[in-house]
C-alpha cells in the first residue's frame, strides 16, 4: 500500500470514532428521552380516566389486543394489568350494544344502525376511526361480571412507530342513573307544560326565555317551544311594554319579592294590544340563589278591548313623531359628519391633502406679508414668524401591505399617526399626503425646534414596538423625513417649499432610511 494510501485510510478510521464530545451529547441525548418517558409514564398511570391502548385489525373476527392500559383503566374493571396486556378488547365489553354515538362524518344514523353486533361494530369502528376520533356511551363488564356504563373516546394514534387504537373511558354509571331519574321527573314536567292552557313561562337572569307551554308558542305564532330559547320580550312586543316588563323581572331578581295578579297592557308591533294578568316570581337554584324568574298569564283581552282603541291610537302616533325626530337627528349628525369629510382623510382622521394645500398656502402667504412688514426679522429665529414642513414617508411600506394585507397596513397607519399627533402641538398641522406619505407643518418654532421635533417622531416610532399579522408579532418599522424651514426660499412660495422638502424626503430614502434630510444651517 503506497503512503497516501496508508494516511488516507487513517483518516477513515478517525472519522468513524466518535468524539468524546459527542458520546457526551449521545448520552445527555438518551437521558432527556429517558426523563421524557418517565415523566410520560407517571402521567398516563396516574390520569382518572381509563387509558388503554390495543392493537386494530380491519379483520372483523380477529382480536384486538391490549398492549397497555394504566391503573384507572384497570381498577375500573377489576383486573390486574397482567390480566389485560394481550388480551382481545372485548373481554371489558358487555353483550348490550353503545347507546349514543358521534362519529365524524354526516353518516351518523346510518353508521348507528350498524352497531348491531360486534363484527359490523368493529369493521366501522375501525373505518370510521380514520376519519377521526369516535366518541360512545357503552356498557363494560368488571372482572366479576358487574356490569357498569362508560363514555369511551378512541383514535388512531402512533404506537412505538405503529398505528394503534388511544380508548379514553370514563364511568358514568351515576350519571346514567341519575339520568334516568330525572327522565321521569322531566316528562311529567313536559306533560304539565304541553298541556295547561295559560301562558307559563321561565327567564334567566338577563330576562330570557328558556322553557314555556305550548299554549304561549302556539299564541306567539310557533310551532315549537324550543324557538323561544334565548328570545327576550323585545323580540315580541313593543319596546315600552317588553321594557316595563324587563324592569318588573330585574326587581323581582334583587329584591326577591313577587309580583302577584297585576293587570298588564301587552303592546305588540305587529296585531293589537292585549291584556293579560300576570303573576310573576323569583326562581331559585337548589341553594336558594336567584337565578332567574318564572310566571304564569291569563288572558283578559275581551274586557278591555274598547278601551285600548283610543290608547293604541294615540301610542302609534307618539310612535310615529319619535320616529321622525331620530330621522331629523340622524340627518343632522350625517350633515356633521359630511362635514368632516371633506376637510379629513377617512382612514387615519387627519386632515386631507385637499385642506393641506388650501391651508399651508395661507400660511405662506401670512408669513410673506409679516416679512415684508418686518426688515429686521431674523429668518430661523423669530418662532413666532417661521414655521417647517416635514415630509414623512414610512419606510417599506408596500412589503407590510403585501405581505401582511391592507388591513395590516391600515393598522399601522393609524399607529405611527398616532405617535406623530403625541409629539406636537395643537396649532400644528398633520396630513395624509399620500398613501403611505404625510406632510407635517410645524408653526411658530425655530430651525432647531422643526429638526428637534422630526427628530423626536422619527426616534419614538423606531423604538416603538408595531404589534401586527396573523402571529401578533412585534415589528420594526421606521419612518423617513425631508425637512424644508420657510426661511430657506423666500421666494420660491408653496410649491417651492413642498419641493425642497419633497426632495430631502427622496435623499433621506437614498440614504439608507430612517433618518431625516435639512439643511446645514438648521
């Protein structure tokens, strides 16, 4: 074997020898895993819940077998854990068929039916749990042959890199009983409730309903009790009588007096008035607490019937003059409002570029005549006759709006307007210039007041953190700003001004960004 030979398979055997730095990580790797199974170990034995696991087979006569079960599963069958590892399933399940079933899919009755017998029982278990997980009241047998009901929870879950059944049981078996009782208890109830012929009737504490007869929902107009659940009486009647009535309930609640045989006005917007006597009272839970009210009416509609045509009549006219004052207030506060649009930008609620122009054009010309008044006015000092203008433009914009949405971007917006209006004064002005651009005059301030101020925004909202997106992560966003003060172009006006700053906003964008382009002499 020639040298180089020799060298490189030396090298070769090097590499294969693992370091001893990396029989270190190898090691610390297998402890953290060991922990990590203990740690899983404790938990799964300890859980109040059965937890078995067994092994499916599409075979509907073949067994499945349990791999592992932890101490719930096992004492709630009155087995050793011995007893069960390796042994069919069925061993736990009694011969009477599941009782309630969801599965996932829009099969259900037609998948029930099939849990007639263990073998259809198995093939849809089985089928059905790959489509995702299955929840059944069933009946389990205890190794003494006492028999006892469960709520099982199953899904396919990976097993030591194996497909294998994850059954959650729990016992149910007061629950069923107690059930049971109170099946009876409620029939009697329903009989009472669909038959009587007054108006019964139960609210909670926010006054709504949730049981009556079938008497009130065939007089409401339904055909069924249940379509009352959740309706208030503002559902139904006008909204005086629905609110005379909400506050009777809301007194009953805390003071826990009934109110017995009054005389009620029902005011309906949609047939006529009805009257109806009405007792109503406090109802409580089995500690006593008030948790809603409960009522029964009669109706004594006939004996007031003349009475209440002059009443409704003179009720739908107030109704109708109310109903045309909220117009009038309406049409008033859009008026406002309207108002407000022209001069404001929508979005933000700054002012427009449409105000901007008019306004900074009329400021120029203030200061202009004030100058021309004044020969001995130091431009840049006198604050009272200087003002700047700031040409702000946030940084990357268009990426935050297409990566993120127009929502997003709308949001920050918003934010870094609200930043800029917390660092000047009221007489200045701020403006949506553009889409992502805004023009900020800052009047009756020094060359070194408009570069402190810019100077101010431009720091905090690099600094402030932008929560937005589908995370709700931080963000950093950042803003550039062209700087232009009156007294650098006397003669130029508007146009020249907007300009001069337009263009340091443009270097400040060449320049890297986030950061503020004036003048040297500022």
């Amino acid at each position: 074997m020639k040298s180089s030979d020799k060298t490189q398979s030396a090298r070769g055997a090097r590499k294969k020898k693992p370091s001893a730095h990396t029989t270190g990580q190898l090691e610390t790797m297998h402890t953290k895993i060991q922990e990590a199974e203990d740690r899983f170990q404790v938990i799964f034995d300890n859980l109040p819940d059965g937890m078995v696991i067994f092994n499916p087979t599409e075979n509907a006569e073949g067994p499945w077998l349990i791999e592992y079960c932890n101490r719930s599963f096992c004492e709630m069958h009155g087995f050793d854990r011995s007893e069960l590892i390796g042994k069919d399933i069925r061993m736990v399940s009694s011969d009477e068929i599941a009782t309630e079933v969801e599965l996932p899919n829009e099969e259900h009755e037609k998948i029930k039916r099939e849990f007639i017998n263990g073998k259809t029982l198995r093939r849809a278990t089985y089928q059905r749990l790959k489509q995702g997980s299955i929840r059944i009241e069933e009946i389990h047998k205890r190794k003494d042959g006492s028999t006892f009901h469960i709520q099982a929870s199953s899904c396919l879950v990976t097993w030591g890199g194996q497909e294998r059944v994850l059954g959650i049981d729990q016992d149910i078996t007061e629950h069923m009983r107690t059930k049971k009782a109170l099946a009876w208890e409620g029939h009697l109830f329903k009989a009472l409730l669909d038959n009587i012929p007054d108006f019964i009737y139960f609210k909670d504490l926010q006054s709504r309903f949730f049981r009556t007869t079938s008497a009130l929902a065939r007089a409401f107009g339904m055909s069924d009790p249940a379509d009352f659940v959740g309706k208030t009486d503002f559902d139904f009647f006008t909204h005086e009588h629905a609110q005379a009535a909400f506050e009777d309930e809301q007194k009953i609640i805390q003071t826990g007096r009934p109110m017995v045989g009054v005389l009620e006005k029902e005011t309906w917007p949609d047939h006529p008035d009805t009257w109806a006597s009405t007792t109503k009272l406090p109802l409580r839970d089995e500690k006593g607490n008030i948790v809603g009210t409960f009522g029964i009416s009669r109706d004594f509609t006939k004996t007031k019937q003349m009475e209440e045509v002059l009443a409704r009549q003179t009720e739908e006219l107030r109704l109708r003059n109310k109903e045309l004052d909220e117009r009038n207030e309406e049409i008033e506060r859009l008026n406002v409002n309207l108002n407000r649009l022209v001069d404001h930008d929508g979005l933000t609620g700054v002012y427009n570029r449409r105000f901007f122009d008019e306004y900074f054009e009329i400021e120029v010309r203030r200061v202009k005549n004030f100058v021309e008044h004044k020969a001995q006015l130091v431009l840049g000092q006198d604050n009272d006759m200087n003002f700047g203008l700031a040409m702000i433009d946030i940084d990357h914009f268009k990426y935050i709006n297409d990566t993120c949405g127009h929502l997003v971007g709308d949001d920050v917006l918003k934010q870094v307007i609200e930043i800029v209006e917390r660092n000047i004064f009221s007489r200045d002005v701020l403006c949506r210039y553009g889409g992502d651009e805004f023009a900020l005059l800052l009047t009756k301030t020094s060359n070194r007041g408009i570069l402190q101020a810019a100077e101010k925004i431009r720091k905090e909202i690099d600094e402030h953190a932008f929560v937005f997106g589908e995370n709700q992560e931080c963000q950093h966003v950042t803003i550039s700003v062209g700087l232009a003060a009156f007294g650098e172009i006397l003669d130029k006006g508007s146009e020249g001004i907007l300009k001069l700053a337009d263009d340091r906003l443009l270097r400040a964008k060449n320049s890297g960004r986030n950061c503020i382009v004036y003048a040297d002499r500022f």
